[in-house]
C-alpha cells in the first residue's frame, strides 16, 4: 500500500437484528465501524473489515451497500502503518462469543455502574470495533495508543473521531 492513499475510518449502522441490538445497547446511532482505502496497485476503493467469516478485503461499494447511514473520517497524518502492521489479522475469525462478552460487559456497567473487562473475548478473533481500534493503535494515534481494543465499541470509536482534530469528517469519498 502507497503511504499517499487515502485511508478512512466508517463508521456505520445496518438495520440488521443484531445492529440493532448493538445500537440499543450501546444508546449509539452506529453498531459497525471498518476501514476503506483508495488502492493504485487494486484500483479503486477498497474496505477492510471484519464480518462473520472473519477479517477481509472487499469492494468498499460492496461493503457500504449494507448499511443505511455511514460516517467518514479521514486522519491527518498516516494511519498506513497500523493497517500494515494488523494484515495478520486477515483470516481471523469473528468473535461471536465476545460479542456476547462485550454486550454483557455493557449490561453490568447499566445495572452496577461498574466496568469490566469483556469476560469472553477470543484470542485470535475480532469484532469490528476492535479491529479498527488496533489498527489505530498500531499506528500510534492518540486516543487509541493506551486503549484495549476489545472493549472498544464502535460508538467508542465514533466518539475518539469527531473529537480529536486529527480526524476529520468527510462527504462520502467514494
């Protein structure tokens, strides 16, 4: 990848049942969070992200067709690095089970006002969120150097963009 290609952060919503659930969760208008990146060697935009089967390249039209309301962000400065440096995640599995964790992990901070960490996480599996908030983290943007990337959810990665100045909001790019 060309460190001048475009990367951007997506955040999302899909009105599937489980995104729905997220959102309720979460009190967020978003439950999917991904990155999208103009390509010269593929051509053309490209996203990375991470869905049932696992942590994949595809067509970004074809991964933004999913959903009814998207958000970019691009960050001033290279986030190229992080996604190079996470490219061992591709062909990881999702983390359906930490999932659950992490909706459960949200129902006891609700109930207790106490936060824990996600009791079923999965090593060497993803959810969106955490993906995206390690590969920000590998390249060593601000909010995210000190973060656990699986107890970041994608409103949490909504929140970390609109207010760092480093992250911009952009028209649809594509």
């Amino acid at each position: 990848m060309n460190e001048k290609e475009r990367i951007l952060v997506v955040v999302s919503a899909s009105d599937t049942f489980l995104g729905r659930v997220i959102r309720w969760l979460t009190s967020s208008p978003v439950n999917h969070t991904f990155l999208v990146y103009e390509s010269y060697l593929w051509g053309g935009w490209w996203a990375a992200q991470i869905g049932s089967d696992g942590v994949k390249k595809i067509p970004a039209n074809h991964a933004l067709s999913k959903y009814v309301m998207t958000e970019f962000y691009e960050y001033r400065g290279n986030i190229a690095r992080g996604l190079h440096a996470c490219r061992a995640m591709v062909g990881e599995k999702y983390d359906f089970m930490g999932i659950l964790g992490f909706l459960l992990k949200i129902v006891v901070w609700r109930l207790t006002g106490k936060r824990i960490k996600n009791p079923l996480h999965g090593k060497h599996e993803e959810f969106c969120s955490e993906f995206v908030a390690s590969v920000l983290k590998a390249a060593r943007v601000d909010h995210f150097v000190n973060c656990d990337p699986a107890s970041v959810s994608p409103e949490d990665v909504r929140n970390w963009l609109m207010t760092n100045p480093r992250f911009r909001r952009v028209g649809e790019a594509l």
